[in-house]
C-alpha cells in the first residue's frame, strides 16, 4: 500500500512538473488588443516606447507595403492611457520611402527614432545611396531635423542601450549583401565597431538584441536564404563584452519583424512573423505571434498568436505595471492597420 501510495505521489509530482514546465513555456494570455490608428492607405511598422509617463507609437504611413512612387512617412502617435490615441508628428522627406522606426531613449534623455531613407524608385541602382537616420526629441512632440548616420548603403535597424552606450547593426541586401555593427553615446554620430559582423553570406538583415545581467549581447537575426539548403532559418548570436567577437547559432524556424524583449525573471520573449508558406510568398499564410526564446538551445517555442493575419508583424515591446504591452500591424480585418495589444505572463504580475 504504501509503495502504491509513493508510486501515485511520484507520478502527481511528474504531472504537475509537467504542468508547470508548460505553464513556463506557453502561459501568456492575450487580454486585450485594439485597432489604434487607420488613417492612411497602408499603416505599418510599429515601435512603442514609454517616456516620460506617456505612450509613443510609431510607424509607417504608405500606399502599400512598398513600390515605387509609394514615398512613406513617419507618423508618432501618443496616448497617455493606451486608449485614446492622437497624432504628435509626422516625419518625411521628399523623394524618399522613410521606413521602419525604431524607438528608444538616450542617456541624455532624449526621444530617439531611427528610420531609414530607402530610395524606392531605383533600388537596384541606388542601394549605395540608402540613408539610415536618427531624429530626437525632449518631449515626443517636437522633432529635430533628420540626421544622416552610420556607412550609405547600411540600414540600421534599431539602437539598444547598455548604460551610456548603444548598439545597433547594420545591414546591405542583393548582391551587395554585408553587416556593419555600430555604435553611438547620443544618438547623433555612429562609428563602426565591427566590420562584418555575422557569417559571410546568409542574407542576414532585421535583427533584434538585448543585453542580459551579466552584460553579455544576445541577437536574433533574420535570414532570408530561402534557395540555400538550410533555408531562411534565423540566427542566435552572443557575444561577451566589448561585443567584437561573435557566436551565431541556427535558431528552428524562419522568421520576419522580429522584436524581443527580457521579462523580470529573465525568461525572453519575441514577437515575429510566422510562416506557414516557406517560400514566404502567400500574405494568407502568415501571422504574428509570441513566442519562448532560448538562449543555451537556440530553440524557439510559440506561445500565442496576436489577432492577425496577412501583412503583419513588426512589433513594439514593452513591460508595464505587470502586463506585456504589444504594438503591432496586421491586415486580417482587411485594411493593413496598427493594433496594440496587452498579454499576461504566469508567474508575473
């Protein structure tokens, strides 16, 4: 009887292990997600940052997801309650596709949005000439003038900071496929820290990175090597200060927008695009979703689809009074639009 009873308490505590493993793995719980902001054609993009007690969302105002003539612009939203929404700026400069802004706050204290002038019309031609930026600002109302950054022909996608200084790659597509790793004290000047920073060849692009408690650089990058055997699987990289030498690992998907982020208790959490089509050509077959990171196993595990479908992705992340706030795009209720949505994670309040 009482190897019986040993037997079913060790069988209950497996269970339960069980249990709280999965709860570790996928206990995030969308509770609320809202369309914030339609008013142009195309909507898309997204960052979200928090400064100076308000909410600032940006992204891209357009025709469409690109194509020449389709010049986009800027738009910076603000709320202070995450429900009431109104426009604070519009950034945009004539002749150029201004895309993807990326928000974060200098050690100055300054609003920081990185974006890119991609010359739409010819970008075969004039890849060279595509422009990364930086704008800033004191208050999220009133920008300065873009400021041209870093090597032409380098798209920088993000800047992260680790104390005074930040971080943030660079990179050129096609033929002329290559990374640049930069970094910068205020936003304003970018020098090259480390040329060529991932493996020669794998089409690698947007990319996003934090820095954990001991200091070290951890990067999920996208690859778009769709013909290569390997396919278009995305890269965990690391790298131990001063972040001039690299480790790269193949991550178990494929991935697009990606953005991730480090809950107080350390777990890691991205926000991407998904793909049921691999050859990433059927807007039906993707969405956005949350998902479990990994850094010793290089595994990805999917928790919660975000409401959405189609053109999507791109998300903001940032943790507040105990709850994920998620902004993102999708086009699943039919006009491509920005959502905000907010996701509860067990064991944190």
């Amino acid at each position: 009887m009482k190897n019986n009873l040993r037997h079913c308490t060790v069988v209950l505590m497996l269970l339960l292990a069980g249990h709280l493993v999965a709860d570790e793995n996928h206990g995030i719980k969308i509770v609320e997600a809202q369309k914030i902001w339609d008013a142009a054609p195309h909507n898309a993009f997204t960052d979200l940052q928090r400064f100076k007690g308000r909410w600032y969302c940006a992204f891209r105002e357009g025709r469409g997801h690109a194509g020449g003539g389709d010049y986009g612009k800027i738009r910076v939203i603000a709320s202070s309650d995450g429900k009431a929404w109104k426009s604070v700026a519009l950034l945009q400069n004539q002749g150029v596709d201004l895309r993807d802004a990326k928000l974060s706050v200098t050690p100055g204290g300054e609003l920081l949005l990185n974006s890119c002038e991609y010359r739409v019309d010819n970008d075969r031609a004039d890849i060279r000439n595509n422009t990364s930026v930086t704008y800033r600002s004191k208050n999220g109302t009133d920008w300065s003038a873009a400021t041209q950054i870093a090597d032409k022909g380098y798209w920088l996608w993000q800047t992260t900071w680790l104390g005074n200084t930040g971080y943030a790659l660079g990179y050129r597509w096609g033929n002329r496929d290559a990374t640049r790793f930069y970094r910068t004290t205020d936003g304003n000047q970018y020098t090259l820290h480390v040329d060529h920073l991932r493996p020669p060849g794998d089409r690698s692009n947007e990319h996003a990175m934090l820095f954990d408690a001991e200091g070290r650089a951890h990067m999920l990058l996208r690859r778009d090597n769709a013909q290569s055997k390997t396919g278009g699987y995305a890269l965990l990289g690391q790298a131990e200060p001063p972040y001039t030498d690299w480790e790269w690992r193949r991550l178990n998907i494929t991935l697009g927008g990606p953005s991730m982020i480090q809950l107080p208790d350390g777990r890691v959490l991205a926000c991407v695009r998904r793909y049921a089509d691999e050859n990433h050509r059927d807007w039906g077959s993707q969405w956005t979703e949350l998902g479990w990171v990994n850094f010793q196993t290089a595994k990805y595990t999917p928790s919660a689809k975000l409401p959405s479908g189609g053109d999507s992705s791109y998300a903001g992340l940032v943790w507040h009074n105990g709850l994920l706030w998620i902004s993102y795009y999708s086009s699943h209720s039919g006009k491509t639009s920005i959502y905000l949505a907010k996701a509860e994670i067990a064991g944190l309040k």
